[in-house]
C-alpha cells in the first residue's frame, strides 16, 4: 500500500511547494508516495465561506471553527489505523524516532492549524494529537507539515539512494551526526583527518563514534542527559 499524506489546509495553493522538488518529488512522481490536499474552506455553511470566529472569553485574533474543521475531517475517506496529527506549537515534539514510526505506516492526516488556534473540541471530537516541530510560532501549520512529510517520505523504501543513508544520521542512536569531509583533500590549510583516509574501517568508526559523542555534548545537553539516563557510563569497578 503506497505511504499517503492527507492535508487539511486553508492553503491548498502552498502544496506541493518543496515536496515536489529533489528526492520528495521525484518520488512523488515515481508514486513511491501520495499527496491529497483539501480546502478546509469548502466545508463551510454560510456564503461567505467562514472558517473562524471571535474567542469565547474574549481576546485577540480569530478561532478555527469547530464544525468547519469537523466537517472538513469526516469529509476525508480515511482507515481508523491513520494517525490524526494538527501541527501545533503547544504539541508533543516531532523527533526521529516517531518520524520513523510515521513513515512506517500508511501515513498520516495533517491538520494545518491557522489564526490563534483550533477549537479545542473538534481537537477532542476527532482524535488529533497536536505535533510541534520546534519551540517558536509560525503563521501557521503548513511549513511544519511539509516538514514533517519531507522527514517521513525520505526514509520510504526506494527514495534515498541507499538504505544505509539514513542509519548514521543526526538523531538516529541518540546523537548528533559526525562531521563529514569530502575532495580536496586540503581546504585553505585545513586538511581532512588523517584516519578518515586511513582505509582502516574499524579506527573510521571509533573516530566517528567519538566525534558525534563529542558534538551532542557541547551541542546537546539534553540528548547527551537522555543517552546517558538509557545507557549510564561504565563505572571502573563494573568491569
């Protein structure tokens, strides 16, 4: 079954944008994945095509309605296994490791949220879990979802060129990826490490191994924390 993103967007014009260019839209051509996009507009009721409202409570900005976006859902020929994710700030953070989950699977319906946010019942209603892809706000969801797609369609079988690509990248084991280096071999007085020209596949893997541990520490704090609470150092008296 082909690996298929369903998009709900105020923005139908912004798809594909940067999904259909390089490995994601070569692929997308080759139908190695699929794209569906739909106008959250075309589910409103009234003849001015409404989508939003005045917050209950008071305060600025607008609401994404929750009948609208209701509609917009149901309106979408989706299985029950889909996963349901509306691009948030306030989400759970997209990492690696659920990225992988996501691409594993039949791919998921993206909500792009818009204005000061989305009725929280339809958020309820309709199972959405809210995704975040960083601690900063956007004019809305659509870059995040594109992120999101980009990250989960270039791990499908057949995209990248090897299936080995993706193993050693950022984030991958819980580190940042080592610094790479290609021709020539000395760059402005800055030559390439002496044991990536080693042949010496095993020292090539210890010197990478030390140099992504090295990065995440001083880049990382907190992955370097996390890594260690799963695997905690070696202690000289546990042999």
């Amino acid at each position: 079954m082909t690996w298929r993103a369903t998009v709900l967007t105020l923005f139908p014009e912004m798809f594909p944008g940067p999904l259909g260019i390089s490995l994601a839209g070569k692929a997308l051509t080759t139908r190695l994945w699929a794209l569906d996009i739909h106008d959250i507009r075309s589910s409103a009721t009234d003849r001015h095509r409404s989508v939003d409202d005045t917050p209950a409570g008071g305060g600025p900005g607008m609401v994404l309605r929750a009948d609208v976006l209701a509609k917009a859902i149901d309106s979408v020929e989706t299985s029950p296994d889909r996963p349901r994710l509306l691009m948030s700030p306030r989400g759970r953070p997209l990492t690696q490791s659920w990225v992988m989950e996501l691409a594993a699977g039949p791919g998921p319906l993206i909500v792009c949220g818009r204005f000061e946010g989305v009725d929280q019942r339809v958020i309820e209603a309709r199972g959405l879990e809210e995704v975040s892809i960083g601690d900063y706000v956007l004019s809305g969801g659509e870059i995040a979802a594109m992120a999101l797609i980009d990250a989960c369609v270039r791990l499908l079988p057949g995209v990248m060129g090897k299936a080995e690509s993706g193993e050693d990248e950022s984030f991958s084991h819980g580190l940042l990826e080592y610094p790479q280096y290609t021709r020539p071999q000395d760059f402005e007085g800055r030559p390439i490490p002496d044991v990536l020209l080693s042949g010496d596949h095993a020292k090539v893997a210890g010197w990478r191994r030390s140099a992504s541990e090295a990065l995440t520490e001083a880049r990382r704090p907190d992955l370097w924390a996390a890594r260690n609470r799963q695997n905690p150092p070696k202690s000289k008296t546990d042999g």
